[in-house]
C-alpha cells in the first residue's frame, strides 16, 4: 500500500501572547527513504561536536530549554546544519501564516484556517488520493488545531484512508522540520512587517540576507 505523511506544527497560539499564527505542513511520500538524508544530518552533527538534539526554532534562537548551556557559535552551527538537512529531505510543505489582528476573534481565525486547508487538500486532491493510507501527525498541542484538522481532512478526504497519530518531535525528524519552517516563515513576516527582534538579526542578518540564505532556499520545497 502507498502510504503518505503529513507533520503538522504551529507557531502562535489563539490569546495576546503572539502577533502572528502560523500552521505548517510537511508531507512526505513514505516510497521515497528519508533514512540517508537523517543519517547525513547527524554525521554533521557528529563531525562538528554538536549535539545531537531535537531542532526546536525558538528555544535554539533565544539559548532556552536543551540550548542553554550552548554558545551562540554552537547554536548558529546547529541551525546551519538543519537547513541543510531541510534542503536535503525530499519532502514538500506548505505554510497557513496570518496577522491576527486582521480578524475580531479566536473563532473567526480558525474558521479561515479550516477554510485554508480544506482548499488546500482539494487542490491536490489526485496527489492525496493516489495514497492508500493518509498518517496525520500532531501533537494536539491545540485542540482547536486538531478539530480544524480533522474536519478539514474528513471533508475533503476518504475517512477510510486516514490515520491520526499524536506525535513528539522529539521522535520524528520530519516533526522537527514542520517546527523549524515554522520559525523561518515567522521571521520571514516579523522582517516584512519591520518588527524583528536584535536576536533575530544576531541569527540571519538584515532582511536581504535572510530572504537570500533562508527563505528562497526554503520556498523551492514549497508546495
């Protein structure tokens, strides 16, 4: 049987907290092996003295969580040798972002990103259909994320096709890149709308630099 499947992560969350809220998709056809391109990824790592941890975008910019006691120069190596590893995955993704003030509720928000992925899914429609088994992974880390999911993937999919996993990124190197696109395309809106932060400019530089080292490398796996 064919099988595909999708890593979803999000940046933001549906309160105050944040500006922007940002949903990714990675897919990835389970035909095309991935096994040498994560074998490759944690050489690098290996051959630099890096450690070997899961790629989380925000606690690796801003030295928190597992990247504490790291340097700068280390966690700049780490983010260097993920996208690398990014750009090496035969995997394709697509990215939901919007302003959240553009909308008057938490509730009109979610309704437009159902609405996204349900259009989503139906344009590629004959690529999803072509799989026997269709494996969403999610952390359920909102349960308005995973209703959005489901009713926008039962809709516009066969029920019988699908499988629903609660996922870790700690366990899924694909889960690690939806995390890490996430990141790249936040700060790709944070440079657009000039409210980067200096951490921001420490990692990428200024906006030319950015656009030109990350985000157009990172948008031809674009779907």
């Amino acid at each position: 049987m064919r099988e595909v499947s999708v890593f979803v992560d999000e940046s933001g969350d549906f309160g105050e907290t944040s500006r922007f809220y940002l949903i990714t998709l990675v897919v990835h056809d389970q035909s095309i092996d991935i096994i040498k391109s994560i074998s490759r990824y944690e050489a690098s790592l290996q051959s630099r003295n890096l450690p070997n941890i899961p790629m989380h975008f925000s606690p690796l910019i801003n030295g928190n969580n597992g990247y504490r006691k790291l340097s700068l120069g280390q966690r700049k190596l780490l983010l260097s040798a993920f996208q690398v590893f990014a750009m090496h995955l035969p995997v394709r993704y697509k990215t939901f972002a919007h302003r959240k003030n553009r909308f008057r509720s938490s509730a009109q928000l979610m309704q437009k990103l159902k609405q996204e992925l349900t259009l989503f899914l139906f344009d590629n429609l004959d690529f999803f259909q072509s799989f026997d088994v269709i494996k969403i992974y999610y952390d359920n880390g909102q349960e308005e994320i995973s209703k959005a999911l489901h009713r926008a993937v039962e809709y516009a999919l066969s029920k019988n096709a699908l499988i629903y996993k609660d996922a870790s990124p700690r366990d899924y190197r694909p889960f690690q890149l939806a995390d890490f696109i996430c990141g790249i395309e936040l700060t790709a809106l944070k440079f657009d709308q000039q409210c980067q932060t200096s951490t921001d400019e420490l990692f990428f530089g200024g906006s030319v630099s950015f656009k030109k080292n990350y985000l157009k490398k990172l948008r031809r796996k674009s779907l």
